[in-house]
C-alpha cells in the first residue's frame, strides 16, 4: 500500500547487485512511494550481478562508481544531480564486503593488507560518499543519509570476523558527519538489519543456521527485506526529519533479548 511518502524526492541508491539485494528492495520501494532514483554499484558488478536488468524493469539509470575511488563519487554526485533535476534528498549506503571473510581466513590469522580493502569498501567509502557530498552541497535541506549496518558492531558473532570492526567504524561515521550535517540540515542514520538472506549474506560461514538461530530468538522473528525496505522508506521521508546521529534496530527485537525460552523449545 504506497502513501506518496516521498513524492517529489530524489536520490541515490547504492548496493543493488541482485534481486536479493537490500538495496534493489529498498529501490522498489522508494519508487513505490513515488521517489525517483539512480541506481549505482561498482564497475565490476556490469559483468556479474541481473543489476542491468533490474534497471531496465523500473526505467531507472545506472551510474557505475568505485565507492573507495573519491574521484568516482564526485562525478556520480554531479550526473546523478543532472540526471534527477536538482540536488539529493535521500542517499542509502548498503556496501559490505569482508576479503578475509570471502578468503575464508581465521579470525586469529587475518591478512592486514585485506582488512584494509575491507575497511576501504565497508566502512570508509561512508565516510568517503558524506565528505563528497557535503563538499558538493549537494543535499537538499531536510534531506536523510542512511547505512545499513549489524549489530556484530556491538556483540560477538564470530562468524562476521573484522565485518564487525568495519560496522562499528560505519556507525562511528554516521555519528560524526551527522554531527556536521545537522548544519545543513541533513540527518545520518544507520539501521541495524536482522540477519538477511542475499549474497552478502550467505557468505558468512554458518549462515542458514545463524538465521535460524536469529529468528527464534527475535519475539517478532527476523525482519525481513521488505520490512526493512519499509524501514528505510520512513527514514527518508519527512516523518522523522528529526531523527539523526543514531543506529537503529530493525531486528524484530532481537537486540534487547537476553534468552528466548523458544530456542530451548521450552
Ligand atoms: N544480509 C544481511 O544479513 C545483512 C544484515 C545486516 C546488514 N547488512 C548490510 O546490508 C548491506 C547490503 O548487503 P546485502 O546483504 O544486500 O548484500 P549484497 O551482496 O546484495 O550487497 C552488497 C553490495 O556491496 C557492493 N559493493 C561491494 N564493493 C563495492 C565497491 N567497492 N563499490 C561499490 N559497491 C560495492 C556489491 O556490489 C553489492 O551490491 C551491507 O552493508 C551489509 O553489510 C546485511
């Protein structure tokens, strides 16, 4: 059921690859709600992910950007702004990837030179994408930056390996540059996303289990990626221009539990 909720907005969407994707839900739903959008993702995804094809079904542009190259993020903001007809409304950042993690590498015998590609595509291109737009001043006023994030940030999950460091420094950027966004106007905010069945994802180790395991323990169960799609939605619109600096839980409750009698089959 669409509500007009961001009629007349417009903005960028990184991080869709497949159909499965956070982001390529998110994208649906913004145009739902009557938002307009570019679509952007690495270079390299033109010969793997369905992404052209995807844009093709909505009759939205793709604009390939490297989101650690700073120079590829400056043009994609100033085509984007071209291609929308005026400044941002909204951007979503829903990058993730761990070369550890994708070389099946120990926690305890991690390879530096890839935890600093890690940190470079999971955590700082954030940084990277709000200093670029914040030079271009290329947010309109009201206008709502959001990452999506997991509470690995927070707690152990051993499993998620230095993807819990990169979140961590992800939600630390969201909480400093909202800082220096505020001036403008524009909020920052991260969601916490319940675990997620998409190709990110599944490449942690012991996923399927994880998920179960997640979703027994969350009185609601595990959030969905249409209900995080919703989630994202609210957040852009105008129904929470006050709302910044903060990581917020979208995990059907799964942050505050202690124990779930569920799981013991109690
Ligand atoms: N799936 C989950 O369980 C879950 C839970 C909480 C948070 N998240 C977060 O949601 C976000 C989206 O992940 P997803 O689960 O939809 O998986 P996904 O694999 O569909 O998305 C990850 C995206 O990151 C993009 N990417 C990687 N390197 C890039 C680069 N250098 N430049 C630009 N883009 C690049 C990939 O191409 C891909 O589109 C990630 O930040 C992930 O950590 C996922």
């Amino acid at each position: 059921m669409a509500n007009n909720l961001l009629q007349g907005k417009r903005g960028i969407i990184f991080g869709a690859m497949d159909e499965d994707s956070l982001a390529w839900k998110i994208a649906l739903k913004v145009i739902e709600e009557g938002g307009d959008l570019v679509l952007t993702n690495a270079p390299v995804i033109k010969r793997f992910g369905s992404l052209e094809k995807l844009a093709e079904s909505v009759g939205k542009k793709i604009i390939y950007a490297d989101a650690t190259s700073v120079e590829e993020l400056d043009h994609l903001i100033t085509e984007s702004q071209e291609i929308l007809g005026g400044k941002l409304d909204f951007v979503l950042h829903a990058i993730g990837m761990s070369v550890n993690v994708r070389k099946k590498k120990e926690y305890t015998d991690l390879n530096y030179d890839w935890m600093q590609k890690t940190f470079d595509v999971s955590a700082i291109s954030f940084h990277k994408l709000m200093q670029c737009l914040y030079k271009a001043d290329a947010m309109n006023e009201w206008g709502s930056i959001v990452a999506l994030t997991y509470i690995a940030a927070q707690r152990t999950f051993p499993d998620y390996s230095e993807m819990a460091e990169s979140k961590s420094l992800l939600e630390s950027f969201a909480r400093s540059f909202g800082y220096h966004f505020a001036a403008k106007k524009v909020r920052v905010n991260t969601i916490s996303q319940s675990p997620t069945i998409t190709t990110a994802g599944s490449g942690i180790k012991g996923f399927d289990e994880f998920f179960n395991y997640a979703d027994k323990m969350s009185p609601l169960g595990n959030a969905s990626s249409e209900a995080c799609a919703d989630y994202t939605v609210s957040l852009f619109s105008d129904l929470t221009r006050m709302v910044t600096m903060q990581n917020l839980y979208h995990d059907g409750g799964f942050s505050n539990m202690g124990m779930n009698p569920a799981i013991l089959g109690m």
